[in-house]
C-alpha cells in the first residue's frame, strides 16, 4: 500500500494541512520535501473526496539573522529586521520577495497545489490577534511549558512575543516585559542576540495587526488553532521528543485546550552520507535539482518511498 494512502486511512471529512518557510535564503532541494509531502497528502484526501484544504506559509515576518556572503556588507543593517521590511538583494522589492518568487516558481514547477499565505499580512489583518490575546492572558502556562520542558525557571517577566522597534525597524533586538491586557511594554535591547544591534528604545504599543510577532514555537500553537490544522509534518529533528513540535504542542493543549495535528517526521537527504547542508556545500538547491532533472521526477523522487525513511543521493555512484 502506497505510504500516503496508509496514513490516510482513517482521514477525518475535513482536513487542513499545514507547512511553512521562512524566504530568507536560498531553498536547499531538502526543503521541497515538505511542500511535496503534503501536496500528496492533500491529493489523496481529495482522491477520497474529502474537503481538504492546503495552505503554505511564507514566514517573512521573521527577522533576518543570517546572510549569504554575497550580502553580508549590504545588507548588514538590516539584521533582525523582519524579512518583508528589508530590501531584495536586486533592488526590486522586499527580500520576502526575491526569495519568495523563486519558491513560488519551484511550486508552479512541481503543481504543487498550495494556497500561499503571508505570515506579515496575518498579523496585519489580525488573523492572529485572538490568539495573541490568548497567549499574553495565559503567560503563565507558556511559562510552564517551557519550564517543564527544558527543566530550566523561566523569569516572570518573560512574554511569548517580540514587538516591531518603532524607532529602528528590529524585531529580534527587543524584548517585552509586561502585558497590561492592552498594551506590551518593551524595551529595544543593545545585547539581547549576537547577529544584531537594538537602539534602547523602550516604550509600550499594541501587540495587535501587524505590531508583534510571536517566537515561532508558540507561534505555531497560534497557527493551529486559528486555521484548525489537522496534519502538519516536518523534519525529523523538529519531531524528536523535546523538540520544537513537542514544545507547540503543549501550548497549544495548555493555552488553547485543542489536539494538536497528525504528524510525523520525514528524513533528510543524504549526500554521501552526510546531511545535505547549504552552508556547508553539501548537495543541490531546488533550483539546481529542477535543472538537472524534470519536476515529475523530483516529485517521484521524494515520495516514491516512505519519506519518514532514510534516502540516500550517492553522487559517486549514480
Ligand atoms: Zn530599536
């Protein structure tokens, strides 16, 4: 039995499936495995007739916090800054954007059926604020979580969520203090990361539309809940015990008291045994894979097998 249709055995009659990326680099061959997946999934849900609903996430709200070498002098102020607020490497628009339509292209490519969504404009429009709301109202039980989690006491004055410099731009420079049930209260700091710089300026705005973002654990708690996500795969090392899927799982049932998706974790590519890396050189772009083979056989590729299994490329070999 094809391993898609085992696994969709007992699917509900509605289903949202759920992935996302962040269009801050160049997209290794290893991450058009997720989008395939669950574009197959999604085909065999409708196969059964289900009502089945796919929907993508560009997280372009996040803050930059690496650059290619190419960029490193260019772009050096815009570190931390959120990924559709800075330039595009070519001059034209954002650099969501420049990364973001060569994702789309791969998918045009390979009929990946998604409906593409922008995290940027869901916190814009709002989407987001109930369970913003909801998440600042039950601090405590985040707290708890990740108390219980990583075995380590978190401070009371830690909040889920990080707030859009008003001053200079940053997102992952500032730190929010406090929650009156309106307002946030932060501070943009000099030290919080090593990869960028805050300005100090302190202050109290609204976490809503579009002000805030939330770190991307309690995040996807947030996204699950909103859009009611019923499968959600990932990479095997977010799906470890302890690890980032485990710790959105359990905000979502303490902050939320909702299930949180079918999932399971799919392998990594292997390049002489070793896992495919962009920074380390180790492997193809998708650009480069849809190059050298046609985008059937890229799609055949990754799902022919079980793709929580192991598949190794041996360039020597073949
Ligand atoms: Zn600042």
């Amino acid at each position: 039995m094809f391993w898609a249709d085992e696994v969709l055995k007992k699917s509900e009659e509605k289903e949202v499936l759920e992935d996302a990326w962040t269009p801050s680099g160049i997209v290794h061959m290893g991450g058009l495995k997720g989008p395939v997946i669950h574009d197959v999934l999604y085909k065999v849900l409708k196969e059964q007739n289900k009502e089945a609903k796919y929907i993508y996430c560009f997280d372009d709200f996040d803050p930059i916090d690496g650059l290619p070498v190419n960029l490193q002098v260019s772009h050096k102020d815009y570190m931390g800054v959120p990924t559709f607020m800075a330039p595009s490497p070519d001059g034209n628009g954002t650099f969501a954007d420049f990364y973001g339509k060569k994702m789309r292209e791969m998918f045009e490519a390979l009929g990946i059926e998604a409906e593409i969504y922008l995290g940027s404009e869901t916190y814009k429009k709002g989407i987001y604020n109930e369970g913003i709301r909801i998440m600042l109202d039950n601090v405590t039980k985040v707290r708890k979580v990740y108390e219980t989690m990583y075995k380590n006491p978190v401070k009371n004055d830690w909040y889920p969520l990080q707030v859009i410099c008003p001053t200079c731009d940053k997102l992952g420079t500032t730190k929010v203090t406090d929650w009156d049930g309106k307002e946030v209260t932060f501070t943009c700091m000099p030290n919080l990361v090593t990869w960028a710089q805050g300005c100090g300026t302190k202050g109290k705005i609204s976490p809503f539309d579009g002000n805030a973002k939330m770190p991307w654990k309690p995040e996807w708690s947030v996204k699950w809940y909103t859009f009611n996500v019923t499968i959600e795969w990932s990479g095997k090392d977010h799906m470890s015990a302890g690890g980032s899927f485990e710790v959105g799982a359990n905000i979502l049932k303490a902050v939320f008291n909702q299930e949180p998706p079918m999932a399971k974790g799919y392998e990594f590519f292997l390049w002489n045994g070793k896992k495919m890396s962009s920074s380390k050189g180790l492997g193809l772009t998708g650009e480069e894979l849809l190059k050298v083979l046609p985008p059937q056989v890229v799609r055949f590729l990754m799902i022919k097998t079980d793709p929580t299994k192991a598949v190794e490329f041996n360039p020597v070999r073949t």
